[in-house]
C-alpha cells in the first residue's frame, strides 16, 4: 500500500468515526479536522464533508482548509471558496492561503487577496486575537516572494471554543 493510499484509508476510517458520534459539536469539530487532512489528498471529498458540518465555525474552519489545499492547481475555485466562508477569522485565513499559494505564479492576485484579507480582519473580526492571528498571517505572504512557511488560523488543530 502507497503512503497516499494509507492516508485515503485513515482519512476514510477517521471519517466514519467521526460521522458516527452522537453528539453534535464534537461531531462538528471532528468532521473538520478530518476535512483539513483530507484537503491536500481529496479536495473534493474535503468539501463535501465541510458541506456536512453543521456548525458555522467548525464549517468555516473546514473550507479555509479547503480553500489552501486547492489555491495552487485551482485558485479561482479557491478564491470562490474563500469568499463563501461565513466566520470572519477563517475567510480571512482562506483569503490568505490562496494568496500564499499563487505570489510566486501571479503576484499581483497575491497583492489583491491580501488587501482583502486585511480589510476583513480589521473591519469584521472583533477577537482581538483571532485579528492579530489573521494579520500575522497576512504580513508573512507579504513579506516572501513564494509560498512559505506561513499557517494560517484555518491551519491550527485545538478546539477554539476551550
């Protein structure tokens, strides 16, 4: 079995465990955890499942994964998913990752998408610290003529609501 084959295979079991807790939020919370793993093998399957999560930021959080598994070979899908996003933190995070994925291929975009991701951190997240998160992220594709080592928030793998 190719190591991509076994990453299909525990995303797929990670999946099905996830489907079947009773419990509404932490299903949420799993689902998306196993979108964002699965974005860089499938992204379509990753949408799918952030399609089925029902709560808005753990959804949010799934699609700006989403969103930065496909910038590279899609970003205009990318971008269409970016903007779908409903929490302010995370559509800035998608905002971000797309503009890290094309600075090298299409600097100019990268330049765009950043200004958006900044006008939305700074206009409509009001944490304090998710704001700076999305700043921080921002200023790091600024600062590179390629992609880089940036995370965005959509990236980081603790339940935010603890």
């Amino acid at each position: 079995m190719t190591e991509p084959d076994r990453a299909a295979r525990l995303t797929a079991d990670a999946e099905r465990v996830a489907q079947s807790l009773s419990e509404s939020l932490h299903k949420d919370w799993q689902l998306a955890i196993v979108a964002e793993a699965t974005a860089a093998i499938d992204p379509d399957r990753a949408e799918r499942i952030a399609q089925s999560i029902s709560d808005k930021e753990h959804r949010s959080r799934a699609f700006a994964a989403v969103a930065g598994a496909v910038a590279a070979n899609d970003p205009d899908r990318a971008e269409a998913i970016a903007w779908s996003i409903r929490w302010e933190s995370y559509m800035a995070s998608g905002l971000t990752a797309v503009a890290e994925a094309v600075v090298a291929a299409d600097p100019d975009r990268a330049v765009r998408l950043i200004g958006d991701a900044e006008r939305v951190a700074q206009q409509s997240i009001p944490n304090e610290s998710r704001r700076a998160c999305a700043l921080a992220a921002a200023a790091k594709v600024i600062q590179s003529d390629r992609p880089g080592p940036c995370r965005p928030a959509s990236q980081q793998r603790r339940n935010p609501r603890r």
